[in-house]
C-alpha cells in the first residue's frame, strides 16, 4: 500500500517564476532602476497588508476592484485587512503618514511589487501579479505629466518593447465633472434598458463606468453617448491642450481616446494607457493618469498628483514576444579538476572569479576529464578552465574558449581579467 500523500500546488491564479525567467525579470527591474534614478525619483516600500478602508476610500467602493476582486479578511482582533490590489493609495497614504509635504517641492517616487485582485485567471491575468509605478505628488503642471510619459517611454523603449500605442484622454475635475455626468445619465436614461445588467446599475451609481464596459452588444450605443472631452470646463481643456502640444513637441505619438475613465476613482484630468499588439486579449500594458483630489479623500492636504503602472508580467511577455532582452544567466567559467591535489587550487581560482563579478560553476564530485567538458558544454560555458597535476605545478592553467575550441595557459591572477574581456 501506497502512503505517499497528495502533492500541494500553488493557489489558482498565482504562479512561480523561476529561472531563467526570473533573470528577465531581474532585467527589467534593474532597467526600472535605472531610468527612474535618472528622472530623480525614490523607490517606496510599502507594506501588502493595508486597512481595507484605504482602498473602499481611495480606490473608490463602486469600483470591480473594491466590489468583486479584492482579497479580504478580518485579522484576529476583527481588523478588516486586505492584500493590497493596486498601490497608489498605499503610496498617497505614506505620503501622508509622514507628512512627505513638509519636505517642500514635489515628491517623485516609484515602487516595485506584487498586487493582488481576485480575477478570471488566463495568459496575462493573474490574481498575484506585479506592478512597476511611478507617482509625482505636489505639481499639477501639465510639463509634468509629459514629462512622466517621457520616462514611461524610454523605459519601455530601454527593455525592447517598440510596439505599443500610447492612449490619453482627459476625465476633467471636480468642477466639470458634475455636469458631464448629469449630461451622461440623461443620454443613458434613454438607452439603459436595452444595455447589460452591469450598465443598468452603473447608470445610476456611477456611469462613468459605463465608459469601461466591454459587452460587444452595448458598444455601438456607448459611442455615441456624451464625450467627456466636450464638457471640460476652461482650465481642464487648457491643461489638455498643453499636454498634447507638448507631447507633439518632444516627439511622442498619442491617440485621444474619449473612452479612456479608467477603473478607478480617483482620477481627475489626464489618463492614460499604453497597449501592445504583442499582448493578445490581455492588451493594456500600462495605466495611470493624475489624481488631484485623492490625498484629500485620504485625509491628506490638498495635494495634486500623477503616476502609472505598467503591469510587469504582461511587459516580460512583451519583452519575449520582442526577444529584445538575452535571457538566461549566461554561465562564464566552468572549472575542471582532475586529481584531489588540485581541488583545492580550484576552489581557490572559483572563489577568486566569484569575487570579481564572473560566473563561475564547478562540480566537487570528482569526475573524468571527458564528462566534465560535457558538463561544460550542457551548461553552455563560454569558458573551461582545467587544472590538473601539470598545471599545478607549473602555476599555469588551461582556459578553453568553448566556442572557438582555442585554449590558452594563464597564470590564475590573470584569468578574471582575460574573461572579462572576451565576455
Ligand atoms: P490598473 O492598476 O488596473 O490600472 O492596471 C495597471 C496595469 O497592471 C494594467 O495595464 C496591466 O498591465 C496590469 N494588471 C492589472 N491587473 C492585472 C492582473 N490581474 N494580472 C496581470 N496584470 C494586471
């Protein structure tokens, strides 16, 4: 009788990376870093675990987020926590939290991490995914919102993606908001009832969404409802206007898209979203826009703001769908020993590289010379470096280029710099 028990697999809609995918990801990430540090901006932790009240406030409760995707629990004093599904409100909330506006200035920062929605999982969507985001807060000058597209684009340009669609729109503000949405629930009061049940409730809670249904049948009846754009009041349109003169200026294409609202409460003025080709249904690569009004619905000063997201997973799809990053963890050395006198030469040599940056392998058990050049091979070494009782005591080992089969004796100080140089 068989008493092995069952294997546990990980929770539905989350996976495990594992190399060499994780090393695309390390990529991506140090790219992130990169660019970000170039625009000034500092990198924020916050924690995955937030009162729920954080995002039913700030994420808005009518929104599919609060409503139907979010993982909830009450932790053992009865606290209300949950697994944070997006991070802007965390990062407006820390604002806050220690009074980052006193610092003066705007604040530029950008943060790394997993999010969690309880959604259909499928290619591209997952209920434990991954965000990189930025936000500005304390600046509502247009300048700025370019210039956070700016960096958004070169950062997707620096990991390979070429083929994406960059979509804005403007949601205007609390002054001209209202008698837009006045203007849309008067045009939906004559349409509603031939649209989704969705719609119908939407309708009377908050028909901006409506704006965001993807049910094929109500698509002809939502383009030809009031544009958003239509009903911004002076101020709005002429933050649009120089939002889009600018983005002509430096040379970087949009499309104005009247549906663009977005999912989320907060938004006010501009919004945007990149999509890639490349991506198949899961399209939307990155999301984001301004949101002046959000420190104050957290109990923060008046505090304007901007900031995107760029879902990471989908980009690692783009980015193999473009094969615009090397993948793997090209291996350098791998190190030979023939005989127990030279192991440990060898470890000494393997410690050295490790040192100065190369990537080294070797075996401990002892092996023939034949095997061990297939381990080299397998492991698509670009070097070999083999020691034997020969190269031991005349203080010169072998470096085989396993490319080129060309094999050269080095003494062992001079072997990290000779590799680094033909890497
Ligand atoms: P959002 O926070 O909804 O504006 O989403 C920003 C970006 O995060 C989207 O454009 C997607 O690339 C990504 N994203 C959102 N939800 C998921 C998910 N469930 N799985 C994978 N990526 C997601």
């Amino acid at each position: 009788m068989s008493n092995r028990v069952e294997p546990i697999r990980s929770v539905k809609g989350t996976r495990d990376l594992l190399p060499p995918d994780t090393n695309l990801w390390q990529r991506v990430e140090t790219e992130a870093h990169r660019v970000f540090a170039a625009y000034h901006y500092g990198e924020i932790r916050t924690p995955i675990l937030e009162e729920t009240a954080l995002f039913a406030r700030g994420v808005g409760a009518e929104t599919d987020i609060v409503m139907k995707e979010m993982y909830t629990f009450r932790d053992r004093d009865e606290e209300s926590l949950t697994l944070r599904p997006e991070a802007t409100a965390s990062v407006v909330r820390a604002y806050i939290e220690h009074s980052l506006y006193n610092q003066g200035g705007v604040q530029k920062l950008y943060y790394l991490g997993p999010m969690f929605r309880r959604e259909r999982p499928q290619k591209g969507r997952y209920r434990q995914f991954y965000q990189i985001g930025a936000e500005v807060l304390g600046s509502q000058n247009p300048l700025v919102d370019v210039e956070v597209l700016e960096m958004l684009v070169l950062f997707l340009e620096r990991v390979g993606i070429r083929e994406y669609q960059l979509l804005i729109n403007s949601v205007g503000c609390s002054n001209c908001r209202p008698a837009y949405l006045e203007a849309l629930r008067a045009a939906l009061q004559d349409v509603k009832a031939t649209m989704c049940a969705d719609c119908q409730r939407r309708g009377d809670t908050n028909p901006l969404r409506v704006l965001d249904c993807k049910v094929e049948a109500d698509q002809p009846i939502i383009e030809k409802l009031p544009k958003i754009i239509d009903h911004l009041d002076p101020e709005c349109l002429q933050h649009f206007d120089r939002v889009r003169s600018e983005l002509q200026a430096r040379g970087l294409a949009y499309q104005i898209t009247p549906r663009l609202v977005r999912g989320l409460d907060y938004y006010t003025r501009t919004t945007f979203e990149i999509t890639s080709g490349a991506l198949g249904a899961q399209n939307a690569l990155v999301g984001g826009g301004r949101y002046d009004g959000l420190s104050e619905m957290l109990g923060g000063p008046p505090t304007p703001g901007i900031g995107f997201s760029i879902g990471q997973d989908r980009l690692i799809l783009a980015v193999q769908a473009a094969a615009a990053l090397p993948q793997g963890n090209p291996l350098a050395v791998y190190v030979v020993w023939m005989g127990e006198p030279t192991l440990a030469s060898a470890a000494r040599l393997v410690r050295e590289l490790r040192a100065q940056g190369v990537s080294v392998e070797i075996d401990y058990d002892p092996m023939k010379i034949k095997k061990a050049m297939g381990i080299a091979n397998k492991l698509q070494a670009r070097f070999a470096v083999i020691i034997g009782e020969g190269e031991l005591a005349s203080g010169k080992y072998q470096v085989k280029d396993m490319a080129s089969g060309e094999q050269k004796e080095l003494e062992p100080g001079a072997i990290a710099e000779y590799v680094k140089q033909q890497l």
